[in-house]
C-alpha cells in the first residue's frame, strides 16, 4: 500500500514538472508567433537598436532601445541598494543574530516579500515621490531613482532568504577549523563562509535581478513613464513592462502596435530567461 501511494505521489509531481515546461513553452511559443509576424514587417535590430517609441504617430517608430535603457537603469539602481544590504542581513541572521532575534527577522523578510507590488508602489507614490522632488529640488519624484529604492525592497526578500539559505549551508567545520587557526569570528565570515557560500549567494542576487527586471505595477506608478533616453537617474523613464501594461488596452488586435507588445514581451522573455538560466547554474554549483 505504501509503495502504492508512493508511486501516485511521484507520478503527481513527474507531471506538474512536465506541464511547468510545456507551459512555459507555450508562452515562448506564443510570444514568438505573434512577435515574429512584427520582426518580419520592421526588423529586430531597428527594433532593438530604435531610439523613439511613438507606435500612435504617422509614421509610427517602434524603437525600443529608451525602454530597455530604462528596465536597465532602474535594476541597476535597485541592484545596488539590495545587494549589499541583502547580503549583511542574511550575515546577521545567519552567523550573528540571537536564536529568538532569528526567527522574529526570517519572519519579517517572509511577509515583506508577500507585500503586493501595488502596494508597493502606490506607498512608493504618495510617500517616497514627494521626499525625492523635495529633497532633490527637481520638477518631479517621478523618476528612476524612485523605482529603484522601491523595487529595492521587492528584491530584498529573495536576496536574504536564499543568502541565507546558502550561508547557513556552509559545513561548520570550515568554521571551526578557522577559528582553531586564531581567526577572529569576522574573518572566518568574511574568509571562509562568505568565500563557500558565494555560488549560493550569486545566484540569490540573479533571481533578485529577475524579479526586478519583470515588475510592472510599481515602476508604472513611480517611475514617470517617459518614453525617452534618461541622462540621469533623476530623470522620468519608461520600462518595458510598464510599456505593454499601459499600452496593450489601447491597441487594435492583430496590428503592428498590438504585435511590438509582444516583440517587447519576446526581448524581455529572453532577458529574464538568461538571468534564471545563469542562476540556477550558480545554485547548482553551490549545492555541489
């Protein structure tokens, strides 16, 4: 009986594994239809490389280059606020803090990333915007640099619960066979746990950047939607998320308009799938 269930239950996840590929295939599939029919008529690199995105104007230019600066921009800016401080609270929960002090922050860091994105950005929009013009002088907090502290705190979670994961997974023996040596406990985090746990580590900030890079709710609210090349992070940008969110309600189906949503949908299918591909080889590494 039991070798019975056993089998059902390993059948049961064989195909959920099975039907999670073929969805994603179909969504390939899908963008790649309806995308391929758009590159054919206008071209992928003036897609790509088109520096003015007016789909609406005669004759519409569908350049795409502002839109992918801006999803650049923004994650890069969100990169360097949720790294390094990801990483010092997954050093703190992991190595530092106190067993009771532990569980009240792993479960802080769980119920931040089960915030909605809409929350975040409409906090982000009637809180963090106005601070930004007024701390900055500039015309509006609409800008990158909002994005980027708001998506910041969406990237967060991910970063410290897999860093953590990693951190704590480092044997204790290379712990302990440091300290015999006469290391200080913050040279054996810094030499020795840091060093074994960075496979696991890299791959948190990867999946942290993939979450970034497929928002859509938060940086359409607080991010400005200009669809232009920013010269500063202070200045309104436009993602390519926030572009086919705003802008696939307006469209008549089957037209040129309606398919660039899905060419944008296509590039941004194959960014986030390179950022995952790399992270699951550096966590495959890291459990190795």
């Amino acid at each position: 009986m039991r070798k019975t269930i056993d089998s059902i239950i390993e059948t049961i996840i064989f195909i959920c594994g099975i039907l999670s590929i073929v969805f994603v295939v179909m969504i390939f599939g899908f963008l790649l239809k309806e995308g391929f029919a758009f590159f054919k008529e206008f071209g992928v690199i003036s897609f790509i490389t088109g520096k003015l995105w007016y789909p609406t104007s005669d004759p519409a230019k569908f350049g795409i280059l502002s839109l992918i600066i801006g999803s650049l921009l923004v994650t890069a800016g969100a990169c360097v606020i949720a790294v390094p401080i990801g990483i010092m609270s997954a050093l703190y929960i992991s190595e530092i803090a106190p067993s009771g002090v532990k569980d009240v922050l792993k479960s802080c860091v769980e119920l931040m990333a089960a915030v909605p994105s809409v929350v975040i950005g409409f906090v982000g929009m009637v809180t963090f915007v106005p601070l930004v013009r007024a701390v900055f002088d500039i015309p509006t907090g609409l800008t990158a640099f909002s994005g980027s502290v708001m998506l910041a705190f969406m990237a967060m979670p991910t970063i410290v619960t897999i860093s953590e994961d990693a951190i704590r997974s480092v044997p204790w023996s290379y712990k302990e066979g440091a300290l015999a040596l006469g290391a200080t406990k913050w040279q054996a985090i810094r030499r020795i746990v840091l060093k074994a746990a960075m496979p696991g580590i890299i791959a948190a900030i990867m999946l942290g950047i993939g979450r970034v890079v497929g928002e859509t709710m938060a940086v359409m609210m607080i991010t400005g939607n200009a669809a232009h090349i920013p010269h500063s992070i202070f200045e309104p940008v436009r993602t390519m998320t926030a572009t086919i969110a705003a802008e696939m309600g307006e469209t008549v189906r089957g037209g040129m308009h309606y398919r660039s949503l899905f060419a944008i949908g296509l590039v941004l299918f194959v960014i986030t799938f390179i950022v995952n591909f790399i992270a699951d080889l550096f966590l495959g590494k890291s459990k190795k």
